[in-house]
C-alpha cells in the first residue's frame, strides 16, 4: 500500500494527537519514532501510548500499544482492500477529519472482524473525537464482546499522577499530585458502559513490558475496576463499553474523546 500516509496529526484545535491506521494512538509504537502523541499544542506529548482494546476471551483480544521487547502481538493490521491507510477527509464533519480502517488480521485466529475509524477536531477545541465503527464480517459467535480505549498518559512526572472517574459523564482524568494539566478519556453516544478504571503500570506493565490479554480483558469488562487513582503513581486508564451481541453479520459503533 503507497501514497497514502499510516498516521496523520490533528492540529486544529488547541490540542495536536497523532492517529493511525494501525488501532494504536499516538505513536505508531511504543517506541515513539512516528507519530506525535497527543499534547497542548506547542507543549510536549503527555500520551505514552494508546490503543483501541476489543475481544471477548483472553485467547481473542485485540490491541496495538506495549511491544513487549518484542514478545507482544500487534492484532489490529492495517486493511489492505479498499486502501485503509488515513484518509484526510478535510472539513467532512468536524474542522479536520481523517479516516481509515484496520482488521485482526494479524491475531493468531482472526475472526473477520473490521474497524472503521473517523477522527474529528475542531479549532479552539482541547479536545479530539475517535469514532470506530466494527462489523463482524465472520463466522464466529463473539458474544458478548467488549471494546475501549486504553491510554498511558505521563502528565509531567510520570510517576506522580493521580485521578478520578466521573460515572455520570462516563469520563475518566488524571493529573499530576501537584497540579498541572488535566488529560482524560470520555464514552461518548449511547453505547452501554462497562468500566471506567485507572491501570497500575508497576503492577500490570513493568513485570513484562506489557499488559498480558487476561488482565485486559478483565479491565475491559469491569471485573478489575478502580475507578480512583489516589496515591500519586505511574498510572494508564481504560475507558471500555459493552457488553455487545457481536455475532455474525453485526456491527456497532463506540466513541471517544
């Protein structure tokens, strides 16, 4: 696939956020040497990394961010036919929208599932909206199945930051113990949600340098839910909806800003 680009920046607004064709935020991997995260503009990115998680058993999640030293599988692949490399779609619904779209191709037994991703951004605006719209274009039952965002922001001192959810507007937000910048995630629309939770990196990161499919899938259903972050710490968040009647011939869409 040539002549369309893997990731874009938003730079409309008052933030800039780098997406991808690839399910993964920010950067095209955790090694930050393309993309631009996500930031005030003129400041420096405070997003590590960020995916879009989906799946309903630990033997079938899929997820793009932590490499793992090179242990970890990267499941959402690019879709090669129509070209689902960014699209930039100008003004088509917001100030600056891009578009593409990826597949499981790359997990150990995909289920056919595709991903459409909208992007939007708006000028004055800190904030950018993620659209992803699934179709189960296989054979297989995943029912129930569930779907989010994960994002490890470092907010200054990465290992001093601390946040709190808010159920009743389905967001999440961290910020630095002694003040500073506030970054979050919020479920947008009426997809159901499942969890609003903080992930403790020391604990679900650092051992492997990933955080391993059981783990995710208990995050994304609500199983392991933490909903403040009190004590100032290195610290990731999900923000997931479900559960979804994904069987064959489905679709649903989920959004974020």
């Amino acid at each position: 696939m040539v002549g369309l680009p893997d990731f874009l920046t938003h730079d409309a607004g008052e933030v800039y956020a780098s997406v991808t064709d690839q399910g993964i935020i920010g950067y095209l991997s955790d090694e930050q040497l393309d993309g631009e995260g996500f930031g005030l503009q003129g400041e420096g990115s405070t997003l590590f990394v960020g995916s879009l998680w989906a799946g309903n058993l630990a033997t079938y999640l899929c997820n793009r961010d932590y490499g793992g030293n090179g242990a970890e599988t990267y499941e959402w692949v690019t879709r090669r036919e129509p070209n689902g490399r960014m699209h930039d779609l100008g003004a088509a619904g917001s100030d600056q929208t891009f578009a593409s779209a990826f597949t499981d191709s790359g997990h150990a037994s995909p289920a056919n599932v595709l991903v459409e991703q909208t992007s939007y951004a708006w000028a004055n605006e800190r904030f950018v909206i993620l659209e992803y719209h699934l179709t189960n274009r296989g054979s297989r039952q995943l029912d129930p199945y569930w779907g989010g965002v994960f994002c490890d922001w470092d907010v200054d001192d990465s290992a001093a930051n601390v946040g709190a959810s808010d159920a009743g507007n389905r967001a999440i937000y961290m910020h630095p113990a002694a003040g500073g910048p506030y970054v979050g995630l919020a479920l947008l629309g009426d997809a159901p949600q499942a969890n609003l939770t903080f992930v403790h990196n020391p604990t679900y990161v650092y051992p492997n340098a990933y955080i391993d499919n059981t783990s995710k899938l208990r995050f994304l259903r609500g199983i392991i839910s933490v909903p403040t972050a009190v004590n100032a710490d290195d610290w990731s968040m999900v923000c997931s909806a479900g559960p979804f009647a994904f069987v064959p011939g489905a679709e649903f869409t989920m959004a974020y800003a």
